[in-house]
C-alpha cells in the first residue's frame, strides 16, 4: 500500500511524522521546507514527492486549512488516477462540501476526518478523528490509528466535518464564558 500525506502545517506535520514512523509516506507541501523537516525527522520513511505524482497513491492524506483547498487537489487526483484510491480529508470544512466532492470522485472513497486535540495532540498520537463514515477499512484505520487515540465513525460522508464544527462552536462558547466569568470575579476583587 502506498500512502501519501499533503499538507504538513501546525498539525500535519507531527501526523505525517507520526505515520512516517511506521510506515513510508509519500509527503507534498507548497513549502518545501516542511518537506525537508519530515525527512530530517523520519528519514528514508519520508518520500518527498510531487503533487502530480500523488495520484498513484493508494491512500492519500489531506490536512489543508478547510475543505475549500483539499477539495481542489482531491479532484485533481481523482481525474488523474484510474484505479481507485481512499482520500481522508483531515482538514475541517463544511459538510455539504464534503458531500460534494464524495459525489465528484467517485468511484474513489472519500472520507471526511477531521481532528481535534491541536499540534501537541498530533506529536503525541492522542488526537480525536472524527470520521463521515459508517465504518474503516482495516487499512485505512489502522493508519489512523497511528496518529488518533479516540476515532469515532459518525455515519456517513459530512457527519464528521458536521461533528467537527458542533465541537468547534462548543469550545468557543466555553472560552468566551470562561472568559466573562473571569471577568466578574475580577471585577469582584
């Protein structure tokens, strides 16, 4: 099985790094810098590669800022290839997005899993993934499992970029009355 991983950010790096400790990863980045940083860490396990050489790779990782970009380059991929291959998007996005481009690819899998627990969660392999399907091929969860502690299958394509943004807005609205309440004591001496 070859997998390829695009987009090594804040949090696609240590993921990437940690699925490149187990297994070769094909790796893309805009900058080449963070390329040569998973290859410092990893080693031969890191492949760097090009976008257009992504396409046959069985399973490719995406971890951009929304679905917005990963979608672009997945249905890129998805045109070039003739073979089908799983997309995971673990960028967080909109779920009638993901719907969309799980209708563009297809015969190809896509699967939104979007991720929580930030950049020390990813270096430490205790992310929550929070995937749009019913259920993993072995393969592909056995991948996630090298970066994700809880991993929560969510029904079906969007569930988990639905999850995701539900989860998003909780966290805020707690900050922001964690913050007023702070505030009030303060003002209380």
């Amino acid at each position: 099985m070859k997998v390829g991983f695009i987009g090594l950010g804040q949090i696609g790096l240590p993921t990437a790094i940690r699925i490149g400790k187990r297994i070769p990863v094909y790796v893309f980045n805009r900058t080449h810098e963070k390329v040569s940083k998973h290859k410092g860490v990893i080693g031969r396990n890191s492949i760097p590669t090009t976008l257009e050489e992504m396409h046959n790779k069985d399973v490719i990782f995406t971890c951009l800022p929304s679905t917005t970009e990963s979608g672009s380059i997945i249905r890129k991929l998805a045109r070039e290839s003739t073979l089908p291959k799983t997309f995971v998007d673990l960028s967080s996005g909109c779920f009638q997005e993901s719907r969309q481009i799980a209708q563009d690819i297809q015969p190809h899998t896509y699967i939104d899993a979007p991720i929580s627990g930030g950049p020390k969660g990813a270096a430490a392999g205790t992310l929550t993934s929070m995937l749009g399907t019913e259920s993993l091929k072995t393969n592909v969860h056995e991948l996630v499992k090298m970066y994700s502690k809880k991993i929560v299958c969510c029904g079906g394509v969007g569930n988990g970029n639905a999850i995701k943004s539900v989860n998003n807005y909780l966290n805020i609205s707690h900050l922001m009355l964690a913050s007023d309440a702070l505030l009030g004591l303060k003002k209380q001496g």
